[in-house]
C-alpha cells in the first residue's frame, strides 16, 4: 500500500511540474509574441533608408494628399479667433445642406444624451442623476458663442467624450448650427412659418 501511494505521490509531482513548465513556456511565448514589433526590423525617425532615392526613412504624403482635418481658415478648423476668443458665429454660409448634414450626425452622435429636440431629455439622462446632459435651451448655453460649442464638440467637457476624432470640422460645425435651429424651434413665431405648416399649427390649438 505505502508503495502504491508513494507511486501515486510521485506521479502528481511530475504533472504539477509539467503544468508549472509549461505554464512558464506558453507565459514566454505570449511576451515574445507581444515584444516581436519591438523587435523587428525597422527605421525609425530621421534614419537613413538607401531603399529611397533621398535616403530618407520618413517619408512624405503623395502628391494631392488632402487631410482629414483640412480646412479653409484658422476660425473653420478650431472655432477660435487669433486672439484665442471663441468665433462668435458659424465662419461660413450656413444652408440646408448644412443643417441635414447636422441633424444627421447630431441624432447619431449627440441624441443619445441631448435628446432629439436638445432639451437634455433621453433614456440616458434619466439615468445620470448627479451630471444630467444640459439642455441646449437653456438661457447659458443660448447665451453662448457658436465657437463655444463647436469647442465642446471637439474636446468634450465634464463627462462628454471628445467627438474631434469621430466628426470632421464641418460636421462639427453642421451640429452647431443645427443645435441653433433647435433652439430657434423653441420660440420662433408662428408668422416666421411657410403658410401649410401655419394652418396645420393654428387647426391643433383650436
């Protein structure tokens, strides 16, 4: 018996060992597999390359290579004046293709929180007590410059995500500009209405 549970000892050590070993290989192959681009061949900033006929490592963009974030000025790219002071109107004519292009991005992008009306009243809001989204309605943000907003949407503010890398500056500033036409929806006069969508409205307060 004491021969058969010293057998049975002994062939427990050597599977713990074996599973210890191997536990160590499979740890170094994963940490040679996560090292090997640091590892491998390549050229690095400012080193010589003869691949290239400049000997160059870094190269430069194709000809006619246009930037994701190309734009015509300053104020369009960034929403600020030189003077580093929010740009106090959209920089550019504002028309309906703008606002599609608004309303399109600002229901995926910013309804969620916002609400579709930018009343700040969402399945989402409702669950963020303490930091609710505000709404665009408010006298505060009424009050502020379009370059303010067009800020917010590029660098985030308090729990609001940066959206600079998911929008390009002209959607930014299409949501701006739709944000505004949401506010204006609030109190514009009905005399301000094509003449349908007046006798529509004045036919539902009857």
């Amino acid at each position: 018996m004491k021969r058969l549970h010293l057998c049975a000892a002994l062939a427990s050590a050597a599977v713990l060992l074996a599973a210890c070993n191997g536990g160590e290989e499979d740890e170094m192959t994963q940490n040679e597999v996560f090292q090997r681009m640091q590892r491998q061949p390549k050229f690095k900033y400012y080193q010589r390359n003869d691949f290239f006929e400049d000997g160059r490592a870094m190269r430069l963009p194709p000809a006619n290579t246009v930037s994701r974030e190309n734009w015509e000025s300053e104020q369009i790219g960034t929403g600020l004046n030189p003077d580093g002071t929010f740009v106090e109107t959209i920089p550019f004519k504002v028309d309906m293709a703008t606002l599609e292009l608004g309303r399109k991005n600002f229901q995926i992008v910013c309804a969620a929180c916002h609400g579709l009306a930018g009343d700040g009243q969402s399945m989402v809001a409702a669950n963020m007590a303490l930091a609710p989204p505000p709404s665009f309605h408010s006298e505060k943000l009424k009050g502020k410059p379009d370059g303010y907003i067009f800020q917010v949407a590029t660098h985030g503010y308090g729990m609001m995500p940066p959206f600079g890398w998911r929008l390009t500056p002209k959607e930014r500033w299409a949501v701006v500009a739709y944000i505004r036409a949401l506010e204006y929806s609030q109190s514009a006069p009905i005399a301000e209405a094509p003449a349908d969508i007046q006798a529509k409205l004045m036919q539902e307060a009857q």
